[in-house]
C-alpha cells in the first residue's frame, strides 16, 4: 500500500513537473517570436485607413502631407513610426476625420497655418464630436454621405438652429459623452413621440 502511494506521488510530481516545464518552454518561445517578428519590420504598420495603394503610392501620399504642410517628417513621427510628436497624433484623428468625409488634407488646410472656408464648420464638427464622444464616421459616410444617425442629426440641427446655438442645447435629452444615448427628459419625448404616433 505505502509503495503504491509512493508511486503515485512520483507519477504527480513527474506530471507537474513535465508542465511547469512545457509551460515555460513556450513562453521562452513567444517572446523570443515577438522578438524576431519586431527586428525583421520596424514597427511600420501600413495599417491606418488613410492609405491606400501599392508602398509608392502610400510614400506620395506622405510626400503630399508633408508639402501641403511645410515641414519635415519629423513634424508627425521618427523614422520607423515608433514614436509620434503631438502634431502626429492630430494627425491619427485628422485621418479618421479625412476617411469619414471621404476628402484629403486640404479640403480643409491651405498649409500649415491657414484654413480653407471649412475652418468654422470644421471646428464645430471637432467640439461636437469631442462632447458627445462620437468619432466623425457616427454621422458621416464618406463624400456627400451621411449615416441615418447622420440623418438624425441633420434634423436635429436644422429645427434647432445648431449653427447659431452650438451643441450645449443637445445635452436637454441627450447625456453628454455617451453618443447621444437619451437622458430621462429625452425619454420623456420619445415616448411622447410614440404615443403621438399611436405605436
Ligand atoms: C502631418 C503629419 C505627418 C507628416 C508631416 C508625415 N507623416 Fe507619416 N504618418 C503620419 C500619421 C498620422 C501616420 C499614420 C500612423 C498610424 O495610424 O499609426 C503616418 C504614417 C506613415 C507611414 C505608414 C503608411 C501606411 O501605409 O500605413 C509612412 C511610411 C510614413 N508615415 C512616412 C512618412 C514620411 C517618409 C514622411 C515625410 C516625407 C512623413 N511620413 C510625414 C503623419 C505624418
Ligand atoms: C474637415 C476638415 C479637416 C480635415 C479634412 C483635416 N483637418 Fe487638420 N485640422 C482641422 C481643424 C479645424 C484644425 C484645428 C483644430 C482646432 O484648433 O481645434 C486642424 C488641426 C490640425 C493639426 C494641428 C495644427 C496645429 O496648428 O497644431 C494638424 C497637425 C492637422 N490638422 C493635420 C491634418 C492632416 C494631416 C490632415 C489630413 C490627413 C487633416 N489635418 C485633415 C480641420 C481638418
Ligand atoms: C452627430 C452627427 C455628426 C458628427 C458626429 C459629425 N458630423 Fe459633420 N456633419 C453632420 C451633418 C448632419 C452635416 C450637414 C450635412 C448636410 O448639410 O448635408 C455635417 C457637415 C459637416 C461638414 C460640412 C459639409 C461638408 O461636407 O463639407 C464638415 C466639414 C463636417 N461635417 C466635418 C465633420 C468632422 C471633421 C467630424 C468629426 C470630428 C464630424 N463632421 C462629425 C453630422 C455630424
Ligand atoms: C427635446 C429633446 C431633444 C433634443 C434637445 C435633441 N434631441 Fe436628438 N433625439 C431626441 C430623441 C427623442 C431621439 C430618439 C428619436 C428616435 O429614436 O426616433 C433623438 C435622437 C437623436 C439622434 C440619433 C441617435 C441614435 O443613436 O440613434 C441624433 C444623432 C440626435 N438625436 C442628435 C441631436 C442633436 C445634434 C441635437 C442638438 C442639436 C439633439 N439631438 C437635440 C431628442 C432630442
């Protein structure tokens, strides 16, 4: 009896044992991919949405920014794209913005200091956005194109004169920074709304 217990304990510890081993195994082996797989691409992703095309046709791209606004490139990140200055990081956004319009750079910048007639607009878009935290892409969908939210809010801003009266007005039924989720007031009328309707 005592031997077949021994046994057993020998045959537990050998199983720990073989999995302790195993598991470090193939931690060893994962960071040591995620090391090779790093040195191999310098952190260049080619992912943002912004780009499209072949590796040139991107490169123009860049080339294009970076001219319209007069600087470097250094202006936006280093090198191998690890690293993005504060004007980069509003750029990450600027392209979202960009991609949602369906427009390029300068369907809004002139260069790096003046505005074309959008400016106003523009601005107005940004604060929105940034007190309902909606991206641009919520109500826009590309060139000319809104989404039926969009749509919405087109209403919304024609009967409530948004572009004299700003956004603040809004936050009477809708609850600020949740994308325009109703508050109990903006129940209050919908379901009045409804009832109006006979739903
Ligand atoms: C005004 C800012 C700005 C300037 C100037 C700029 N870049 Fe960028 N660049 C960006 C941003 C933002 C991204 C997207 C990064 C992301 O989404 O992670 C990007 C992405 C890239 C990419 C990756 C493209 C892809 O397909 O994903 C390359 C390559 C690049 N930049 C090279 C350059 C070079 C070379 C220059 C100079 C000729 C330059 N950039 C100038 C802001 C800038
Ligand atoms: C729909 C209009 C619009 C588009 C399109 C747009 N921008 Fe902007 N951008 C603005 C506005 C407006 C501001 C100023 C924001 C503010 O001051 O609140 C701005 C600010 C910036 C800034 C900061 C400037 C500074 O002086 O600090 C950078 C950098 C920038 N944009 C880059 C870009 C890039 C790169 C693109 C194209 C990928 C782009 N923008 C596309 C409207 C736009
Ligand atoms: C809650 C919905 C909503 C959000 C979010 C939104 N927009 Fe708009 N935007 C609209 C509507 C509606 C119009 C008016 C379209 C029309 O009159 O046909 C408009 C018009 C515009 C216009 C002027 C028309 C044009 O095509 O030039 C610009 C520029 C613009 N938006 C930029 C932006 C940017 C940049 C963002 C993100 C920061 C944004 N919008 C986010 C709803 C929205
Ligand atoms: C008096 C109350 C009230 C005010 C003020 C108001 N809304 Fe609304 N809004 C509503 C109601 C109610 C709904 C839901 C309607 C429905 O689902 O048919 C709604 C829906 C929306 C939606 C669609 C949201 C979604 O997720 O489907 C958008 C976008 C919107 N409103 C934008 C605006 C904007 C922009 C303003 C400010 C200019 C505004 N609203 C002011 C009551 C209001």
């Amino acid at each position: 009896m005592l031997k077949f217990l021994l046994n057993r304990n020998i045959v537990v510890y050998t199983g720990v044992i073989c999995i302790v081993t195993i598991f470090s195994f193939c931690k060893y082996a994962l960071t040591e991919t995620e090391k090779s797989s790093k040195a191999k691409s310098p952190a260049v992703t080619y992912s943002n949405p912004y780009f499209k095309g072949t590796k040139e046709e991107r490169i123009t791209q860049v080339e294009k920014i970076t001219r319209l606004f007069g600087v470097k490139c250094d202006y936006c990140h280093n090198e191998d794209l690890t690293a993005f200055t504060e004007e980069g990081e509003i750029s990450k956004k600027m392209m979202a913005a960009s991609v949602a319009l369906g427009v390029d750079c300068d369907y809004c910048h002139v260069d790096g200091k003046r505005y074309t007639e959008k400016e106003n607009q523009a601005k107005k878009m940004f604060e929105l956005s940034e007190t309902m935290a909606t991206e641009c892409d919520f109500c826009h969908a590309g060139k000319d194109q809104l989404t039926p939210k969009g749509e919405q809010a087109k209403t919304a801003f024609l009967t409530r004169d948004w572009a004299t009266k700003g956004t603040k007005q809004c936050l009477e039924c809708h609850i600020e920074k949740k994308q325009f989720a109703l508050n109990f007031y903006g129940w209050q009328v919908l379901n009045a709304m409804k009832g109006l309707k006979g739903m």
